[in-house]
C-alpha cells in the first residue's frame, strides 16, 4: 500500500514518492502548486484530484490584483 499523499510540501514524488536527486528531477503540480512529481505520468495518473481541490478553493486576494480596504493608504 502507497503512502497517503500529503498537502505539506516534500521533496519526494507525490505518486511513486521517489526523493529528488541527482537523476530525479521534481517538477511542482500546476493545479495545487504543492505536490512534485518525477514525471508527467505520474501526474496524469494522480488524476485532476489536485487540480480540482486548487480550483475549488479559488484565487487568494493576493491573486486578483485587489486590495482589501484596509490595506489602504490613509
């Protein structure tokens, strides 16, 4: 049985869990910018979970370009 995939970031790929070295080269999810993965495979056989969770959570104010109100200058 795999390991559960975590949220937190690791070093490792987020399917296989091979640890980033020198002939593993990582590469950050797209969807969730959180998970890494070793290669394009494991990515699409992770499924659009990942990008589904990051979707649903929306941008982040800092995201959208506005300002709350009170970061404004008085």
């Amino acid at each position: 049985m795999a390991p559960p995939t975590t949220k937190l970031p690791s070093y490792k790929c987020g399917r296989c869990w091979k640890e980033k070295g020198p002939d593993v080269k990582l590469s950050v999810c797209g969807g969730c910018k959180v998970l890494y993965y070793c290669s394009a495979e494991c990515q699409r056989a992770t499924g659009p979970s990942t990008k589904s969770t990051a979707a649903s959570s929306g941008p982040t104010p800092a995201r959208t370009g506005r300002r709350s109100p009170r970061s404004r200058p008085s």
